[in-house]
C-alpha cells in the first residue's frame, strides 16, 4: 500500500492534513462524546483497533486490560512506538460544546458519575490514529516499524504497568524509542513545548485512618480523639518537606481529603485521610513516604492511640525525557513548525505513567501540545483569570489548530527516527 507520493516528508504531512483535518475533527468528536472511564475503554479501544487494522496494521487488542498494540512494518529499520492514553475523567462535562459529553454510567464504587475527556485523550485517540493513516499511505518515505499503543488507564497510573506485565515489550515488541504528545492547557494553540530530563513528577496516593477511641463530646478524657490526631498529623507532615527535604529538591505533600465523625458531640473512633505525594528523586520520594510513616505512628504513640493505618497507592514514576532523543527530536519539529512556535517548558508536579516506558529501558521523549486558542487566552489574562485547567469541567482545546499543530509535529518527530532522509 503505497502513496506514490514524490513530495518530501514536510509537505506531503501539510498537505495531508489540510485535505484530512475535518475528518480528523469529526473522529475527535466522536471520542469526545464517547468517553469511558479507566479500564473501562471497551468500546474507545475496539475503535482504536478498527482504525489500525484499517490502516494496514497488525493488531495486538487486550493488552493490560483493553490496550491496544498495532505494528505497521515497512521493512528493515528502527522501531518507533508512538503511545496515546485512552481513557477519561469522572467529570460532569461543563463546556456547552454542541459535542459534549452527556455520558453517565456507574464507577467501580458503584456511584453514577459524569464521564469527560478533560485531559484531552481525545486529541491524543486522533492524533495516533491520523498518523497511522498517513504513514500507512506515504511508505516511500519510511523505513522500519511504528508501534501505534492505545494503553488505558492513565488517568489511574496503572494502564502503563498493566501492559508492560501483560509483554508489551516482550511477546509484542520491544521499540527503539517511545514518543508520545500530552495536551497542555496553558500554551496557546500552535505551540510546542518540551524539555530534556525530568519532566514530571512521581506521584504517590496514600491514604491513612486515624484510629482513636470514641464517646461523648463532653466527656473527652474518657475518648482517643482522632480528629486531634488528624489535624495535628496535617501540620506535621508539612515539616517533611521544609525540615528534612533540601530546599533545592522539589517535594510537595498535600492532604486532599479528611473525613471523621457524624455529629457535634461526638468523639469519632477514626478519621480518614487522603494524600497525595510528589517528588523528582527516587531518594526523595522515600524519604516523603518514610517520614509520613513515622509521623503518623508517633502522633498515635503520643495520644496512646491504636496505630494508625496507612496504605500507598497507584504510585507513578518521575517521567524522565531521554536527552539525547530530544536533542535528535526537538530540532525536526523546529524544522516543521517554526522556531517561534517551540518553547522550552517547566517542570510539573504532575504525573504520567508513560514514564514507565523509559524505566523498562527504552528512551522516551514526551511534548506538550499547545491547545487554547490564543484570543481565549488573551481574554483571560485581561481578566485577571486562569484559563480552565486540564480535568476541569470546562476545558476544552481548539480542535483544528491543536490536532494539526500535533500531527504535524508527530509525523516530524517519528520521521526524523525512520524516515528515509534521516539515514
């Protein structure tokens, strides 16, 4: 299946996608509208895998739960993956889009919920599957293997680790390098951004139930309190990250949830906490969670209470962008956009667990995608206001601009791993 295509790369990626980008758009709006949940990707992943196979794919599916792989050989050369996240937010969709999200179904907990693309999977869906679509047609220009990965549950930090134990890398493919785009909600339509070495941060969930002893209000030298507890476990925990971590290692631990009792005099007999914890380092990271531990048991010890319980959870690694691939990456996408429209990004305390890939040992670079139209932005900053941030209610990208500006960038990135010229 050959294009016949004599344009260089550059152009004949421009003009494929002026000539596909409304199609390109109504498939983004059609995952917008169908959005499904973390390991729930059922319906999201067997069209991922319809348009691989379409594309002239060889399709993996039920990869680590509903994951899935498709291998476009072109004969010899590098294996490149190029990876999009497919799943979406419990959220309540605000946007008042004529294509928004009107999905309801129930979590695992069993509590009905809204479903919402507000951290943009949707844009990463399409782009993965246009750039299979022109690579397919344009083989005169490549050489080699892309490996297209829908992988689910991002948004949990587990879907990466799920196909990695399933043998993504073992009885599928092991590729040469992994790329992968992620929407950015502060960088305007049309720009880049990217960064060598640690990008993102280790995430770590970690919830703790204060136990105590409980009774009346008014007779409190009979009880265990938990809520003291709590509250004094809140403030101390803080110190971990002003007193024992270097000023110059970024930590951050936040309590995102604490709840306890059921009325006004009464002494509950626990209290739960919900944190969550960020760090760069491996060394940090256990000193975050080694000193969390010992806090907790010694507020107990001094209140002469049960010990506490304490359990991690969903724990991402720091995603570290490979070097020298940016260095390889970075000025091809230059090439293709404009100097002007790279930007050199901050780190994040966010997390991702692409950054699984890289500790598996494939060196792995991910770009952010700008996605607000810039007048939008502009208003915003006339107002005083943030712009809506990724997993808010009322994000939402400038579609056509976002989902040209990143397959542009996508097809000039993998070429410059595959493509013909490069070697």
């Amino acid at each position: 299946m050959t294009s016949g295509s004599a344009l260089p790369a550059q152009e004949a990626a421009e003009q494929w996608i002026d000539k596909n980008l409304q199609p390109t758009v109504e498939l983004y709006q059609h995952f917008h509208r169908n959005p499904e949940l973390s390991f729930h990707e059922e319906q999201t992943a067997a069209r991922v895998a319809e348009e691989l196979q379409k594309a002239g794919c060889d399709v993996v599916t039920g990869v680590g739960g509903h994951g899935v792989v498709g291998l476009l050989e072109n004969g010899e050369g590098p294996t490149v993956m190029w990876r999009s996240d497919l799943d979406a937010l419990p959220v309540v969709e605000a946007t008042g889009l004529e294509y928004a999200s009107t999905v309801r179904t129930e979590n695992d907990e069993g509590v009905e919920v809204g479903v919402m693309h507000a951290c943009g999977h949707d844009v990463h869906i399409t782009n993965l599957i246009a750039t299979a679509r022109f690579f397919s047609s344009h083989r005169d220009q490549w050489q080699g293997t892309l490996m297209f990965v829908g992988q689910p549950a991002e948004e949990r930090g587990a879907g990466a680790r799920a196909m990695l134990e399933d043998g993504i890398f073992t009885r599928i493919r092991r590729p040469d390098f992994a790329l992968a785009l992620h929407v950015d909600a502060t960088l305007p339509a049309g720009m880049v951004g990217y960064r060598s070495g640690y990008a993102l941060a280790n995430v770590d969930s970690c919830d703790i139930t204060v136990k105590g002893r409980g009774g009346h209000g008014s007779f409190p030298q009979g009880c265990i309190d938990p809520i003291v507890q709590a509250a004094e476990l809140v403030m101390a925990i803080q110190t971990i990250v002003s007193r024992e971590v270097s000023p110059l290692e970024p930590a951050v631990v936040t309590v995102g949830s604490i709840h306890g009792g059921t009325k006004h005099n009464i002494i509950p007999d626990s209290c739960h906490l919900q944190l969550t914890i960020r760090s760069y380092s491996a060394e940090v990271r256990a000193k975050l969670k080694e000193g969390i531990i010992r806090r907790a048991n010694a507020i107990a010890e001094a209140y002469d209470a049960p010990e506490p319980e304490i359990v991690y959870s969903e724990g991402t690694p720091a995603m570290f962008n490979d070097e020298a691939l940016v260095d390889r990456v970075v000025p091809a996408i230059a090439a293709e956009l404009g100097e002007e429209k790279l930007v050199l990004a901050d780190k994040s305390m966010g997390g991702e667990d692409f950054s699984r890939y890289g500790i598996a040992g494939v060196p792995i670079f991910m770009f952010r995608l700008g996605s607000v139209e810039p007048e939008r932005l502009d208003e915003f900053a006339r107002r005083g206001t943030t712009p809506p941030s990724l997993h808010s209610a009322e994000y939402y990208p400038a579609a056509e601009q976002t989902l040209r500006t990143g397959f542009l960038a996508t097809v000039s990135a993998i070429m410059e791993l595959i493509g013909k010229h490069s070697r």
